[in-house]
C-alpha cells in the first residue's frame, strides 16, 4: 500500500511531466506550421485582394498584393529556419503564390474587353507555367523571374500612376516575357543573408504598413526593380 505522501508525489510528478510534455508537442506544432501560417496568410492576402478587386477597390488589392509580398518572403526563411519544410508547405505555399501573385494580381489589369481578358488570362498562365513547370534542379534557384516581385512591381506601378492601364499592360507584357523566359534567378534569401537586406525588408514593412501610398509605392517598386534587373550583380545570395 502506497503511503499518502508518496501517492501525492507521484501523482504530482505525472501531471508535471504531462504538462512538460504537451508544451513540448505544442511548441513541435507551432514550429512545424509557422511557414504554413504564413502561406495562409498569403493567401488569405490574395482572396481578400480578389475580392477588392471585383468591388472596384484597386487601391486596397494592391496593399494586400504588397503584404502578400512580404509575408511570401517570410514564408521560405521561416521554413528554413526551422527545419519545418515539407511537401504539403510547398503545395500551400504555390496555391497562395498563384491566388495572390496569380489570380489577385491579373485583376489588377481591370479586364474590360477581349484583348484585356487575353493579357489577363496569359498573366495568369504565365504564373502557373512558372510555378509548375519551371522546377530547376539547383536548390533555392529559379527559372523564370519569381513571380512575387513581378506583382510588387504591378502593384506598385498601380498606385504610383493612379491606375493607368495603359502602363499596367505594357508593365503585365514585360512581367509575362521575364516569368516565361527560362533564365535563373537567384534566391535573394532577404531574411537569412546580409544585414542591408534584412534592413532592406524592415523598410519594405515600414512603408506598406505606416507610410503613404506614393512612398510605399515607390519603395516596393525600387525594390522589385532592383531585383528584377540586377538579380545577380546585387541580389545574389550571399549569406
């Protein structure tokens, strides 16, 4: 017969240890599902901005294109970081890229006619070539420019001329030859390399979420620019 006292302890030391042992299965939960959190939230960014955009709320899809932006860049070095990358992150990760940086970004083209819904529907293709089909075999490497920085770049391009569609079909065409084209891009790996590119995204953070419409627009587009026509000679990673 176990004595009180010791009955008490083991007790006590059964519960401690159980409790020990779900924080460490919540904290295993968490780490595993931060980048697929993030992937949700991007798309999350993206129906929201589809949805902006059929109200005729250009201006409020295109914020939601910048945040979406910024949460896909978080996205991979979170993964990374935490060792959590599987095969059902990067299926998330590609359905949110293609809603928000697809479907939401096309949108933004404002397709009143047959040749606007063409350009759209080829805008669309392109993203999906790009992610299906355009796999390379080197890691962190792509073929075709990441699709992320050519809807930064829309976005941006959007809130700086007011909407003109005129410059935002020229701007989708250029996107669409570089998306296609089969050269590599470099993985910037903004969060995981040199210091001036983590400072590089605070900024982006600042101007998205605390500045006015023209210095965000203006910062993303720099930004985009930047790595778009100088992937290698700025952007390569260098970590």
């Amino acid at each position: 017969m176990v004595s009180p006292p010791v009955g008490i302890f083991q007790s006590t030391k059964k519960l401690f240890l159980s409790e020990r042992a779900g924080r460490g299965r919540t904290l295993e939960f968490i780490r595993k599902n931060a980048a697929n959190g993030l992937s949700v939230a991007n798309l999350v960014a993206g129906l929201s901005s589809v949805l902006c955009s059929l109200n005729r709320q250009y201006h409020h899809s295109c914020w939601l294109l910048l945040v979406g932006f910024l949460l896909d860049l978080a996205d991979g070095a979170v993964a990374r970081r935490l060792d959590a990358c599987s095969a059902l992150g990067a299926k998330l990760d590609d359905f949110a890229d293609f809603t928000t940086f697809g479907l939401a970004t096309a949108l933004l083209l404002q397709p009143r006619g047959v040749l606007d819904g063409l350009l759209a529907i080829a805008y669309v293709m392109a993203v999906f070539t790009r992610l299906c089909f355009f796999s390379s075999g080197i890691p962190f490497t792509y073929r075709g420019l990441p699709c992320p920085y050519a809807s930064s770049l829309l976005a941006g391009t959007f809130l700086l001329t007011g909407g003109n569609v005129t410059l935002l079909c020229v701007a989708a065409i250029v996107m669409i030859l570089f998306m296609v084209d089969r050269g590599f891009y470099p993985h910037d790996k903004v969060l995981e390399s040199q210091l001036w590119k983590k400072v590089v995204y605070a900024g982006g953070v600042a101007a998205v979420l605390f500045s006015p419409a023209a210095v965000a627009s203006v910062y993303c587009l720099a930004w985009s620019m930047s790595y778009i026509v100088f992937p290698c000679a700025v952007w390569s990673c260098k970590a």
